[in-house]
C-alpha cells in the first residue's frame, strides 16, 4: 500500500509503499476512504512539543471499508464501512467494556496511520457509519466528537454563555454543540475573520478577532462566559481565558498547546475558578455525532473545505502549518 511518512522534523513527509496490514485477534483492516488533517498532525511532526516517532504513517481521523478481519472475528464485518477511536487498547479492562477504550488500563497508544491506504484497527474501538453518511462525513466524525467531549465536560448549561478560543476546526464544532446542548449565547474568537460565516452558519451568535475580544466581549455575551474553549492549542491562551471568564467559572483546554506556557495561579484562587483538560472522546459520543450528522447537521460538512491525494499531501502538508483560508482538509488515498 501507499501511505504518507513521517521522516523527522523539519523534512516533508514522504509517500512510500509499505506491507499491507495483517489483522490479529480483534482486529479488522479498513481500506481509507478519506483522512483528515488534524492540528495534531502539524504539531507532533513541528518539533516544539511531543513529536511523533520517525518512520510514523500520520493519520487519526479516517473512514473506510472493511476488507479483512482478523482470527475468530465474524466475516459479516466485510464490507461495512465504519470509523475507529485511534487507540492500540485491549478491549478486556472495564474502561474498554465501557465503551471508553481511550482510557485503557493496559495503555492509551495512539493508533495512528489512517492517512495510508489501509489500516488495522481495533473491532472493539469502531463504529459502523449509519446508512446516510459517507466515508468523507465518517473521517470528519472524529474532530465533532472531540467537541462533543468537550462541551459535556464544561458543563455548560442552558442558558450558559460560552466563549470559544480559536476558529479552526475544534473551535467551530464546539460552537456548534455549545448552542445544541442549550447554550444561549456562544462566542468564537480567532486571529482572523476567515472563517466568520462559517461559525454564524455553525450556531455562534457572534464572532470576534482576538485583537478586540477584550474590548468587545461583554457585549456579545451580555456577561462574562460562564465556560471558556481553549481550541486554537497556542500559548497564553490559558492567562487569556482566566482573565475573562466569570468568577467560579470553568476553562476548558481542548486545543492541545505543546508549548510550556505560564499562567498565575493565584488568579484561580481569587476566581475559584475550574481548568479541565478534554482529550479525546467515548464511543457513544462518536456514535451521538454519527446520528446527528446523518440525521440533520447537513451545515457540519461545509467544514470540509478542501481534498488532496497523496501526491499532493506532502505540499499541503508544510503550508498548513502557515496562516491559511483552509478549514479541515481530507486527504483521498487512492486519488
């Protein structure tokens, strides 16, 4: 198969041919239909953080067709076309049975890959995609259930006010379940107005630049946020949040920062305020996102702003690490 690897910082990723994947027990091989481009991606390969091991296929968010199934699984998975929770986790431990299988007791390994043209994953990690969506919607399921997460641990109620940090891809589905799980009044705020209309369209009720955010905020939210979204994953941010949420309010850091970054402690102690770290998702919340999307979130797929195929990828790649008018770019394998 063809897959895109990573090589090391610095150097662009390059598209190599590798072995098929053999499934083992549990397991089942989905041939990609699409992949997206995650933040993580760009920041595990830029070397300011946590870097991805060289030799590494890129690739979380994926959907495809099952073509092989692994010893003692049943052949009726062939052909189903599913999405899969990106973890190596056992499927024995309670968090595994629980439909939680991030939080594995036997190790949280990412399962990363889904960019090539086949992948093996975990049978007891994946979902089937209902019979509405596409491959393309079920690459996109994993960055919505990564919002989804987010908002449900905020517990922002409704009638809440809730101030999102960052306009990409995280940021724009947080506004959205933000405003479906009840809250009232749902602020984005990025560096720039790229993707203005696409949150208006998503559920924000207003949209600011982070150059008038402090000037402009109460007025936009008739108060101070009762929750705060970290989603762009850049420093200060967290300072940025503690200054303006409300007191006993809660900061929610879903944007995946892998700079060191400095904030004042005894601002929380002033505020009394709750910083809550949100990684990933459960299968249940994956599945609640498939449902919605097939159901009615029609406006979800406008994220998807652009596709490549492998040839293109490693270009792409390096100049989305720069300011740019892309949303959430799918990578098409076979293309």
């Amino acid at each position: 198969m063809k897959a895109p690897v990573f090589k090391g910082v610095g150097k662009p990723l390059t598209i190599e041919t590798l072995p098929d994947p053999t499934p083992g027990p549990g397991e089942l091989v989905l041939r990609i239909g699409r992949c997206g481009i995650c933040g993580t991606d760009l920041h595990a390969t830029d070397g300011k953080g946590w870097t991805m091991p060289e030799g590494t296929v890129i690739g979380h968010e994926f959907a495809g067709e099952v073509v092989a199934v692994g010893p003692g699984m049943s052949p009726d998975f062939i052909g189903d076309r599913m999405t899969s929770l990106g973890v190596d986790s056992c499927g024995q431990c309670g968090s595994c049975l629980s439909g939680d299988p991030l939080w594995c007791a036997h190790g949280r390994m990412g399962l990363i890959g889904g960019a090539g043209q086949y992948v093996s994953v975990k049978a007891h990690a994946s979902v089937r995609l209902p019979s509405g969506l596409s491959v393309t919607d079920g690459a996109l399921l994993e960055p919505l259930a990564c919002a989804l997460h987010a908002v449900k641990l905020s517990g922002l109620s409704a009638g809440g006010r809730a101030l999102i940090l960052g306009g990409g891809a995280i940021g724009l589905a947080t506004a959205f379940w933000a405003r479906q799980l009840g809250a009232t009044r749902v602020v984005v705020a990025s560096r720039s107005r790229r993707n203005e209309c696409l949150a208006t369209s998503l559920g924000a009720t207003s949209f600011l630049t982070t150059a008038t955010l402090c000037e402009a905020l109460g007025d936009a939210l008739r108060g101070a946020p009762d929750v705060v979204f970290e989603c762009a994953g850049a420093a200060k941010l967290v300072t940025l949040a503690i200054e303006l949420v409300r007191p006993r309010g809660t900061i929610i850091i879903a944007g995946g920062c892998a700079p060191s970054d400095i904030f004042q402690p005894m601002a929380l102690l002033f505020k009394e305020l709750r910083i809550q770290g949100s990684y990933g998702f459960n299968l249940q919340e994956l599945r609640t996102v498939a449902d919605v999307l097939a159901e009615e979130a029609t406006e979800l797929r406008r994220m998807i702003t652009h596709t490549v195929s492998l040839a293109e990828l490693p270009k792409t790649f390096e100049a989305l690490r720069n300011p740019t008018d892309q949303c959430k770019v799918m990578i098409d394998p076979w293309a």
